[in-house]
C-alpha cells in the first residue's frame, strides 16, 4: 500500500477515534473538530497546525504561534496574507502578535499563515481575527 495513503487513513481514524472517545465522555467536541480542521498537511508531511485566537481585545497583547512538523529538518520560511495593521509577523517562525488599540475595535481580520521549506508549502487554514473593546464582552453562567 502507498505509504501516504496509509498515513493519511491512519491519521483519519485517529481523528475519528478520538471525537468519539470526547463525545463518549459527554465532552463537547467541536473545538476537537475545529484545532483538526485548521491544519493543512502537504503531501510529504510538512504541516503547519494551532488554534489562533478569534478576538483580540483592544490595548492587551494578541499573540500566535503556529506550531509545524518539518520532518526532513529543512530551513522554513513563513508567509502570511491579511496581516492586521497593528500586528507583526516574524517570517522565520511564523509568529503573529501584536496589541490593538481604540481605533482598530470593530475591525475584522480575514488571516491565512503558511510555510514553505523550499520545495512544498503548507497552509493554515484561512481564521478570523475580531478586535473587541475592553470590557465589553458578556459571560453568562449558570448551574
């Protein structure tokens, strides 16, 4: 059998076994589902994987790291697309972080990192980043 064939059915069960194992233990899976859904792995198993955060809060440090599997060790370089304004990116370690301030609340950010070794690319899947006002959002508990 071909062996990305295999990898990519063991990897598929795995996932399965695993959401039925959280769904089993009464845990809500669907921030299982969606850290799986945001990675993208190219054919020779360079993959770039994380969950970003989808607000950040206005005057208080937003920060991402994605993390990669870089199995023949080779030199990486990072990319991204819809950088926000007030956000840096290091294109050496895929890093995004940065602090948004008053005049950036309400803005949206449509976000895609992706990583190349030279020869084959990765990508992130594409994530939304929200500024919010401090303060402002609302938290209901109840038992």
């Amino acid at each position: 059998m071909n062996i990305k064939l295999t990898h990519r059915i063991v990897t598929s069960l795995a996932i399965l076994c695993a959401g039925a194992l959280l769904t089993a233990c009464g845990e809500d899976d669907s921030r299982f589902e969606e850290s799986i859904a945001a990675a993208q792995v190219a054919d020779d198993g360079l993959a770039i994987t994380g969950k970003p955060g989808t607000a950040a809060v206005q005057d208080n440090p937003y920060d991402f790291q994605p993390e990669v599997h870089n199995p023949d060790d080779k030199l990486l370089t990072f990319s991204i697309t819809g950088k926000p304004e007030w956000a840096t990116f290091k294109k050496r370690t895929g890093r995004l972080s940065g602090q948004p301030g008053q005049a950036e609340v309400g803005m949206e950010y449509s976000v895609q990192i992706s990583v190349s070794d030279g020869v084959r690319t990765a990508k992130l899947r594409r994530f939304r980043i929200r500024v919010v006002a401090f303060g402002t959002e609302q938290v209901t508990l109840a038992w």
